[in-house]
C-alpha cells in the first residue's frame, strides 16, 4: 500500500508518518509511507499518471505552495478515482468547499496544534476501517509473502502469469510492481470478478484495460509499462473478443 503524505508543517508530518507506521506494523500489511512539504515537492518526484489505484492520500487542505490540498485533491481525483483521500486540517468547516468540489474524501484527520497526540485514535480508527474494507472489497485481492500482506486492487493488475519453472508460484504485474507468491491462476481466477478481466487462458489473468498493442501475426501483445509477452493465436483471438465486448 503506496501512503502519500503531504503537509507542510515538519514536526506534523513526521508525528503523522509515525503514527501510521506504528499503527499498520501489527497488521504485516506492505506499506510504503512517502511524506513531502507541498504539492510542488510532489510532482517533483511523482508523476500521477503512475501511481495505482490503492493509492492513500494524507493532504494538508492548507498547503504553502503553489495550490492548496483542496485543489490538488481535485487533480488527484480526476487521476485515480478508486484512490483514498483524507485531508488532515485544523479547521473542520472546510469539509463543505470539499463536498462542493465532489472530491469523495475518504475522511479527515482533525489536529489540534497544542494537542498532537490526540490524532493517534485517529488514524487508529482510519485504518483499522480501511484495512478491513478492503479485505471485504471484492475490488481488492489479498496476495501473501513470507509473512508480509499486499493489498491490489483489480484495476491495477496488468496480467498474472503461471511460473512454469517454479511450480505452485505465479507471478503478479501492475504498474508499479511485482509480486512472486505462491497460488496458481485457477485459485486467483476465482478471487478475481471484473468484466475487464480475461480469465478464460491457461496459464494468464489478463486485464485487457492495460493492453497497449497486439501483433497477432508474431504473437506479441505488449502492456503498459513496456510488459511483454509472447501468446498463441488462440490466447490472442479471445483477447481480441474480450477487447472488442468492452467497446
């Protein structure tokens, strides 16, 4: 789980960032907790267009940069509308401008300057129901290694493919990452229900959404992030059934 947090105040985002480090540590869930000063600092080394859709924001609605937390939430949301966004803010008024704008904030961290403790029950409670909305979110699979937990949304998976030298492992591409674990793809097609996913192959899960190009003739079909790989014909024609459904 990729954790953005940007707020502007040092000493408020570094309490904030070991809150939630401390809080997720019992769950073994895999989260990466990024932290930055503003928006500008963000897009500086983030590009949004990259990130997935499990994505967790943590936004300062009153930001020192060059636009406020309400306005990027907008940006982001227009990006990534499966993502969670929670505004971290001093002042609960602004919730009405945020409803207004219909950016769906996931929720709010409220903090009192003189009282900063008091934001651990909190981000406690938040994911404690994130975690387990998302373990019931039939959008989302659960996939396991070693003693660690990765949560993946089913928009982000770009193709599961059988581990024909390690058998009993598959191994799960997204846009970001990927994961080795041990299942099979019969197993995970049954965890796996989306109209845009293709689970009639033998040895694939493909989620045609991250199709770029198919060459039938060479049987190549390449996805995003450069993904390659080389499929019969027949894996091919079902793919182009499939692509040819969704329009």
């Amino acid at each position: 789980m990729d954790i953005f947090l940007i707020e502007d105040n040092f000493v408020q985002r570094e309490f904030i960032k070991k809150m939630i480090t401390k809080i997720t540590n019992p769950y073994e869930i895999a989260v990466k907790i990024r932290t930055f000063a503003n928006v500008d600092n963000f897009l500086a080394k983030i590009n949004l267009d990259e990130l997935e859709q499990s994505s967790v924001f943590f936004l300062d609605i009153d930001l020192q940069s060059s636009i406020n937390g309400i306005e990027f939430a907008v940006n982001i949301r227009n990006k990534l509308p499966d993502c969670l966004i929670y505004f971290v803010t001093s002042n609960p008024g602004k919730a009405a401008e945020i409803i207004n704008r219909n950016i769906l904030a996931s929720g709010y961290l409220i903090k009192d300057l003189e009282h900063l403790d008091e934001l651990e029950p909190q981000i406690k409670q938040i994911f404690e129901k994130l975690l387990s909305e998302k373990k019931l979110d039939s959008s989302y699979i659960e996939i396991k290694q070693s003693h660690t937990i990765n949560l993946i949304n089913i928009n982000d998976i770009v193709i599961i493919e059988s581990l024909p030298d390690q058998k009993g492992y598959v191994q799960l591409h997204t846009k970001k990452n990927n994961f080795i674990f041990r299942s099979t793809i019969n197993k995970l097609k049954e965890k796996i229900d989306a109209p845009f996913i293709a689970k009639d192959l033998k040895s694939y899960i493909i989620n045609i959404h991250h199709i770029q190009t198919i060459e039938r003739k060479l049987g190549i079909i390449t996805f995003d992030k450069g993904i390659e790989i080389y499929a019969s014909k027949r894996i091919i024609d079902k793919l182009i059934k499939k692509l040819k459904q969704e329009l």
